[in-house]
C-alpha cells in the first residue's frame, strides 16, 4: 500500500505523477536536480551538435543562500576545444539560461580531459519481408487513395513486420 504523504491511502488508484516523481527521481539523481537530469539529456539541442562532441556537462552548483541562480556548471573539455570554449562562455551560458528560462548559469568552470566515447546507434537495419509479406502488406493499403498517406503507410507496415519476425 503506498501513502502519498497527505493521510491519504491509496489503493489500486492512479497516484499524480508530480507527487511520485520526487521520491523516484531523487533515489536516480541524488541531488542533481531534475533540470540538471534535462540540460544532460538535451545537452546537444542546448549548445548544437559541435558543441555537444566537444563537451559534457557534469555538474551544476550554486552557492549556499542564493537560490538556483548564477550557477557554476562543470564542464568536462576536450582540451582541443578548451581555449574555443572559453572564448565562447558567454554565447554557451546565454544558451544553457534560454533553456532553463531563467539565469540558472553565471559562469561555467572547464575541466579538460578525454570525453567517454559517443555511440551513434543510428536505425537498426531492419530485415527484408518476404514477398508473401509484402504482397500481403500492398493489398491493405490497396484502398488508400492519397499516394503520400499510401506510401507512408507502407513504410510504416514494413517497419512493424520486420520487427514482429526478428
């Protein structure tokens, strides 16, 4: 039996997200904060694809009684990139603070040194369908009188069978 916090016993109800999350994110991250979490996993759409192959952020810091604002972030450098990435702080912390909406970074602190390597997964190569599949597949979509629907509709069939047979 979980009880939310309030006196309340819930019992085989839906609990609100944002009254769960807390406990179940704060045993992931410690005391990274769940901005922190989101500025690591959108970290290349914050400061672009260079940026991103040439930096990771590791932590965020703020000084005792000033709230979450004009943070430290930790960034670890590619020493390559260090001496660009300097000269660029300003133009990074103005991106990082557009993506929290607020002056959460005040400067950032560099650490040079190797980045763990990058895994580019990319799309799984799918298997190809066997022509019963594929005539099979034609057939449903036979009816569908826009050519782009038809043909998206197609893609997206091949998709699904290639992997229900994997």
């Amino acid at each position: 039996m979980a009880n939310s916090g309030d006196g309340e016993r819930r019992r085989g109800r839906m609990r609100p997200v944002g009254r769960e999350l807390p406990g179940v994110a704060g045993r992931v991250l410690g005391k990274r904060g769940l901005g922190e979490a989101h500025l690591l996993a959108e970290w290349t759409t914050v400061v672009g694809e260079a940026l991103a192959r040439e930096t990771l952020p590791m932590k965020l810091s703020f000084g005792h009684g000033g709230g979450r604002k004009n943070g430290v972030l930790k960034l670890r450098v590619s020493s390559s990139a260090a001496l660009s990435i300097q000269h660029r702080e300003p133009q990074i912390i103005e991106r990082i603070n557009g993506f929290f909406g607020y002056a959460a970074v005040g400067r950032l602190a560099l650490v040079q040194g190797p980045l763990p390597e990058r895994t580019s997964a990319g799309p799984r190569a799918s298997r190809p369908l066997t022509e019963t599949e594929t005539a099979e597949l034609a057939e449903r979509v036979s009816q569908v009188p826009d050519p782009g629907l038809k043909s998206a509709l197609t893609r997206l069939g091949a998709a699904i069978l290639a992997e229900r047979r994997r």
